[in-house]
C-alpha cells in the first residue's frame, strides 16, 4: 500500500506528517477525528466505525452533548479506542459549492486543531471529512485538509504529528499526490 512520511520543520519544531490508508480506529495518535453528524449519536462510514469500536460509553458521552453544528468541533474520550480521544466535528454536506462548503470544511479541521492544541495534544489523526455520502469533490476536499492542517501546525504549541488515515486507495493516493507536491523540506 501506498504511504507518504515527511519530517518538517514547521515554526520552530519537527513535525511528521504521514498520509496511508488504513482504518482509524486502529492509529495509536493522542486523538482521531470522527467525521460525525450534528446529532453526533453515531452514523454510518468513519462515525459508525468510530462508535462501535469505542463502545457503548461513547454513544453515552455524545448524548450529553446536544449535537455538533457544521464546522465545529467537541471532544470526547476515546473509551476503548487507542486514541485517548475522540475530537468530533461535522462537514458540510456538498450542495454545489455555494452554500459557504469550502469555509465549512475549513472550519472543521481548524476547530478539530485547536480543540487538540487546547487539549495539549501531540498527534492527531484525519480522515477524509465530508468525501464520502456528504459527496464533496475529492481534490477539493484534499486541498482545504492539508492546507488549513498544516497552516494551523504553526499556531500550535502542542501538536507534532498529523496522520491522515484514509479509507480507500483513490482518496490516499489523491493526499500523497498533494503532499508530496509541497516538496521535501
């Protein structure tokens, strides 16, 4: 399987950076990102994966939530997951471009960075928000995640690691093609 590792130099630290696919659940980061709905009570795809593998506590938890607006973020434990916690943020669902998709999407892993920064935490894990049933265009979507990731990796003063955890080979191949145009640092 295809994968993309890179030590950088971002601010004044090191920071790795690697995009693979694989099943998110499994990654041994301090937190990994649910693409959730607003009722964050659990769905299908990377949300259905998420709560079932951290158990019923989760769905429990999120019911004392009262819901997630898109483009937000909240955190929750990670209960048996790996990940110490579970930073859940909805994306917009795809309506042709107009209706503020491309600033919603932003938002979602901008507010899911400083939820993890808030936190003090050093490693987090993405998926691909809002590319699989909410239809947004992949190459779009690749874009915003890595350049708002990565621009936010300057403003943090915890967070050293970022995986992007994909799916399917189509959608980690699009992220390897788009970090490895940022060149070696």
């Amino acid at each position: 399987m295809a994968e993309y590792t890179s030590n950088r130099v971002i601010g004044n630290r090191e920071v790795f950076i690697r995009a693979h696919q694989g099943d998110i659940t499994h990654t041994d980061t301090h937190a990994i990102v649910n693409a959730a709905n607003e009722s964050l009570l659990g769905g299908g795809g990377v949300d259905g994966a998420i709560h079932r593998a951290a158990g019923p506590e989760l769905l429990e938890y999120c019911r004392g939530l009262n819901g997630c607006p898109t483009g937000q973020a909240k955190i929750t434990p990670g209960f048996k997951l790996k990940a110490k916690w579970v930073i859940h943020t909805v994306g917009p669902i795809w309506k042709g471009g107009n209706n503020r998709e491309h600033e919603l999407l932003a938002s979602c892993y901008e507010n899911s960075m400083k939820l993890a920064d808030t936190q003090s935490l050093e490693s987090i894990a993405f998926p691909a928000i809002s590319c699989g049933i909410y239809k947004f265009p992949k190459t779009e979507a690749v874009d915003i995640a890595i350049n708002v990731s990565l621009n936010m990796l300057g403003n943090s003063d915890s967070i050293r690691r970022i995986d992007y955890v994909l799916f399917d080979e189509e959608m980690t191949d699009l992220y390897i093609e788009k970090l490895s145009l940022l060149g070696d640092p």
